[in-house]
C-alpha cells in the first residue's frame, strides 16, 4: 500500500488520534505595515501599521498544527494571571482543544512574542516573559492534572522552549508516568541538558540544537549527524533521534542505523513554526499507526507546505496528499 493510500485509509476511518501536549504556551502577536523611509532618529525603518494579529505560539502553535491534522488534542502548561492568559484559553475553547490541564502561575506573564514585519521582511521581535522554574507547589498541581490526561491520550508530546516548565525532575516525572501506562513520549528539546530527556521514544532536535548538546565541532553530513547522535544516546537512551537539518532535510538516527530524507521545499517565505509542524506531523501520523519513517516522510511534506507562507501556519491531510503528488 502507497503512502497516499495509507493515509487516505487513515481518513476514511474517521479515528482522531488523542494527543496530550504539554509545553510552554505563549502568544504569537503580528505588527503588519510597510516602510519607505529611516526614522531620522536612529538607522531604523519607520513602520507604519496596517493591521495587528494574534495567534498562539510555542506548544500552541504545535497545538494548532494537530486540530488542523485532525487530532483530538488535549494541552497542559503555564499561563499568566492576565489578560494574555484570558485570550491564550479562549482561542484554545474556539479550536476545540481541552485546556484544563493549563495552571496559572500569578507570578508570571503569558509569555508574549511580537514580530513587527515590513512586507515581508521581519523588522524586529519582542519578548515579553519570564522564565524562572516553577514553584515545587506548581510542578505537583500540574503533575496531578496531567496524570488522568496521560491515561487517555495515544501519544505524548513535550515541547520544551525553556521558558520555565521543564525541569529536570518535573520532565522526568512526565516521562514516567507516560511510559508506567505504556505511552510513547516526542520531544521537542530546549538547551544543553538532555539528560532530563532520559527515556522518550523520540527526541527531535535541528542540526544546531543537536551540535551544541552533543558538544560536536560541526554536523555538514550524515557521519557527522551519527557521530553527534552518539552522545545524545548514551545520555538519554532514547529510540529514535530526528534532526531537522534545514536545506538538506532531516535525519532519522536510531542506534543502529541513520537515514537522511532530502527536503522537500521549493520556496522559503517564513520558516517560523516549521519545526512545530514537523512535530506534529510525526506525533499524528505515529499515533495514527503509521512507522517512524513513514510519519517522518510525511512530515517532510508538512513543513515544506507551511515554509512557503508567512508567520506561523499549519497544513492538513489533504494538502500534505496534493504536496506529496505534486513533488513525485
């Protein structure tokens, strides 16, 4: 049977994979407008705005990426107590996503990331966060919420943005529970502590996050991706290594074997989100039955689809269909 076929049975059979997400939540907030001129002031574009948009970001972002894939998804995190925090549940209420899993600190912002773009050219990015660890107190509340959540989900996701949540003893705990009820675990990593990653299905990290954990010189080519896998293995013990290697696709490493797929992109616009969607692509489509690499070939198409558009996007299953069709 195709790929296709695969996934139009997958389709067919009406079955939404239920995926529990637990990450660093955040809004992604837009700045539109054009610039002709420098300020006179400093040697800066003069942006004049046409229009503002909000949208989520971070694991909501990946969030996003399932309902569009056609997940059952449930999401557990942190939010401020704030008007951010309000707004951040309320587009989560509209996509249909479970969110009583997301606590709030009171001591802490919703993480908010605004982009001011010129056409299409991203002027400048600001943050508004804080990224202290969690309180004991919060890690427990939030442990306690999730526990029942892992007994229904098919498959669990941590998308780490180092913003606070993760923890070694609280990502270990996670990692636990899920695998006490026979749960696979994909993560998305953040900084140079692996370790805390210790017992997940799949660790998925891009060529710079892989080089800088592994402490490896450079990664250019499949032995180096091999060679850098080598000690992300021996701390995690993890089954399956995917690198997102930009241009030149991504790598599927497990212990015994290490296979590039080329990517599948014919236009860049905004790689932003791109590694979400990769995640949720190979999240959805391996709790929907498909193999590693089968969910990883997909995914390929998935990121190809959203890096052609601007700001963060996700894709469906059809249009994952009409990319692989058109690319053959």
């Amino acid at each position: 049977m195709s790929i296709i076929d695969k996934v139009r049975s997958i389709q067919k059979s009406g079955k939404q994979p239920s995926i529990l997400v637990i990450g660093d939540i955040m809004i992604d907030h837009y700045i539109w407008g054009g610039a002709t001129r420098l300020s006179p002031e400093a040697p800066v574009p003069i942006v004049n705005v046409k229009k503002e948009t909000t949208t989520l970001g971070g694991a909501g972002n990946l969030t996003q990426n399932l309902v569009s894939l056609g997940a059952k998804v449930m999401l557990g995190g942190v939010k401020g107590d704030d008007e951010a925090g309000k707004q951040l549940i309320e587009i989560l209420s509209n996509e249909g996503v479970q969110s009583d899993t997301i606590i709030t600190d009171i001591n802490r912002p919703t993480t908010i990331k605004t982009r001011v773009l010129a056409g299409n050219q991203q002027i400048v990015r600001i943050d508004r966060e804080l990224t202290d660890a969690l309180t004991i107190e919060l890690e427990d509340e939030l442990l306690n919420k999730l526990i029942a959540h892992i007994d229904e989900a098919d498959i669990v996701v941590l998308s780490d943005y180092n913003k606070g949540l993760f923890s070694p003893a609280f990502t270990q705990k996670v990692i636990k529970a899920a695998n006490d009820r026979q749960k696979k675990v994909i993560i998305d990593p953040k900084g140079l502590n692996y370790e805390k990653y210790k017992g997940a299905f799949i660790i998925k990290p891009n060529k710079k996050e892989l080089t800088e954990a592994a402490k490896a010189e450079k990664i250019k080519g499949i032995d180096d991706v091999r060679e850098a896998a080598k000690a992300i293995f021996e701390q995690t013990n993890v089954t399956y290594l995917i690198v997102t290697l930009s241009e030149e696709g991504m790598a599927i490493v497990s212990k015994d074997d290490c296979k590039i797929l080329p990517v599948k992109a014919t236009e860049v616009f905004d790689v932003t989100g791109a590694g979400d969607t990769v995640l949720a692509a190979i999240a959805y489509f391996i709790a929907s039955g498909l193999s590693v690499e089968e969910a990883c070939d997909l995914a390929n198409h998935a990121a190809a689809i959203v890096i052609r558009h601007i700001g963060s996007a996700t894709t469906t299953i059809d249009e994952i269909i009409d990319d692989i069709n058109n690319t053959r």
